[in-house]
C-alpha cells in the first residue's frame, strides 16, 4: 500500500516522460503517483495507470541511513539485469520487468498487491514461520546459483565489484572491522574472500524484508546489489536475518531456527558447482561476521534495540570469528546456547 504522497521530485516529469518513452503511458496523461514503504537505497513507487498499476524504481546515489553511505546508480541496470536472468531460470521468482530507462536510471515492473503477496518478513514478525516458506525460498535461490555457475556470459555481464564493495562488503564487514579492532583481520579477510570468489550469479541482499511469498512460490526483490560472485553471501545474508529475528519475537525461536535448518538442508541439494562442504565451509566462516555486522555496521537492524540484545550477538559473533567453524550447525548451536541462557 502507497505509505505516503510521492515528494514533488517523484512527481517530476522524469518519470512520466520514461514512462511515455517506455510505452507505459501516453503523452498528456498524469498518473496518480505514490511513494511505496520500502528499503534504504531506492525510491519506489505506484504509478496508477489505466491499465492497472505498476511499480517504478529509481536508484538513490546517498541511501537513507544515518551514516554517509553512498553507491553507485548503476546499481538499477544491474538490478533489472537480474530480473531478467532470474525470469529465465525461475519464472515467478522475480516481478516481471516491464521496461528499463537507463538514461533515466530506472525501470518499471509489474505491481504485486500485498493482499496475495504478503512479505516475508512481516509474516516472521507476526509469529507466521512456515519452514516450508523458508525451504521455498532455500529452492528458488539455490536454482539461480546453479544455472548461474554454468552460464559462460555471465560473469562479464555482472562484474560489478564496485558496486558490491560499496552497498555490501564496505558498510557492513568493513565498517563492523573498524568498530571491532579484535576482529578486524579476520572480518578483513572475510571481506576478502568473499570479493574474490566467483562463482554464480549472486542476488546480494536476500533478506526476509524483499521475498514475498506469493501464491506460486517466493518473489526476490531489490537485486541492486547483483553481481558474478560467491553464493556464501547470499546464503549467509538469510540465514543471519533468521538468527536476529530469535531476538525480536523469542517466544518464536525454535521455529526461526527450525527455519534456519531447512534453509541449509534445502540450498544444499542444489550445490553442484563446487563441493557442498566447500561452499558451506565459506557460509559458516562468514556468517558470523555478518551477524556482527547488522549490529555494529552501517545498517544495523531495527529490531534489535536493547543493550543486553546487541551483546548477545557481539559476544556469540566474536567467538566464532576467533575460532571459524565449518558447518552452519555449529553457528546454529552456539546461537541456541546463547538465547536459552
């Protein structure tokens, strides 16, 4: 549902001069324009068309955080790149795209209502934790990566490291090096590893708050950060987020972590482009660094608001980064022993 009236700067004639270009709309008209709530590093919004509605989205080159956090507007094209791809391999698990203007640095897609697309993470707010939602999710990710690795054209059409530096491995391995000088060679080398390891086509922010879980399976939104890299980030980037949520509804935990192991168990049935104890290897290593990293990086999580919480996560993610384990069942454990103490 539109949160708010779309600022005069989104009402501008840019949008609806792409759109007329893009054969959205016709010259003369003046679609009915909303703000949708969203995520830190985009505007998006409703455009009300006689056909029906639809979404548009525009990169912003300074994200809405209290921290200087700034990133390349390019980012859009390669989201829609992504839609793209991923159309091809998993048909409903992107949006639609309905047509990109790179000159206008933004891209129209098709509007899915919440009513029958509700968002994943609202639904683990509420107490809805379906371990069958989180192996879908595990399936459709884990798809993408495999036909990714054995697509050639790939890795030069997504080489977008730059990108991925400033959006992901910056603000939050980097940042969260520079808060914690104890960790900071091993959340440096984590950063490392991860910039140099290439392997599938990475979605790079697959977190509850941009999966909806539709009627014919979850939808992956805000692939801004797409890049030819490792699938661990991916991975780990979930898998965090349903370790923190044990924290913002505890009465919930054994399901959050329930859903945390069917995750694991379902991606790694599709892991054939490298030894799944490799590619799990690289996940347990660096999700330690960032559960640290969404407590103390540029982008902590809203939810996690009490002292004794964030030292939870601090003292169980230093740990591990002090003694880097091999199998996610292990972060899975310290973490439950954390939360029942």
């Amino acid at each position: 549902m539109p949160s708010r009236e779309a600022s005069a700067t989104l009402q501008s004639d840019s949008i609806v001069g792409a759109l007329i270009r893009l054969g959205l709309c016709r010259a003369g008209d003046a679609p009915r324009i909303a703000v949708l709530s969203g995520g830190v590093s985009s505007d998006i919004v409703r455009v009300e068309l006689p056909a029906g509605p639809i979404c548009v989205k525009r990169a912003l080159a300074k994200l809405k955080v209290e921290a200087d956090w700034f990133a390349p507007i390019e980012r859009n094209a390669a989201e829609a790149a992504y839609m793209r791809y991923a159309a091809r391999v998993a048909p409903h698990a992107v949006p639609r795209l309905l047509g990109e203007d790179r000159a206008a640095g933004l891209f129209a897609m098709e509007y899915l209502p919440p009513d029958q697309y509700p968002v994943w993470k609202s639904q683990l707010r509420d107490g809805v934790v379906s371990v069958a939602a989180a192996r879908a999710v595990a399936d459709v990710l884990g798809s993408i990566h495999a036909a990714s690795a054995r697509d050639t054209a790939l890795p030069s059409q997504f080489a977008n490291d730059a990108t991925f530096h400033a959006i992901r491995l910056e603000p939050y391995l980097l940042t969260a090096a520079r808060r914690h000088p104890d960790c900071a060679a091993e959340l440096r080398a984590l950063a490392g590893v991860t910039a140099s390891t290439k392997r599938v086509l990475v979605h790079g922010d697959v977190s509850p708050k941009n999966i909806l879980i539709g009627p014919r399976g979850p939808v992956l939104l805000d692939a801004e950060c797409a890049t030819f890299g490792d699938p661990a980030f991916d991975v780990a980037f979930c898998l965090n987020h349903l370790l923190l949520k044990c924290l913002w509804r505890p009465q919930s935990a054994a399901s959050y972590l329930a859903c945390f192991d069917a995750f694991a168990a379902a991606y790694r049935a599709h892991v054939d482009w490298e030894p799944a104890s490799a590619m799990e290897q690289r996940t347990a290593r660096l999700l330690p660094g960032l559960f640290l990293a969404r407590i103390d990086g540029k982008s902590p999580v809203e939810y996690v608001t009490d002292d004794a919480d964030r030292d939870r996560v601090r003292r169980t993610a230093t740990a591990l980064l002090k003694r880097p384990p091999s199998r996610l069942a292990e972060i899975r454990a310290a973490w439950a022993r954390e939360i029942s103490a």
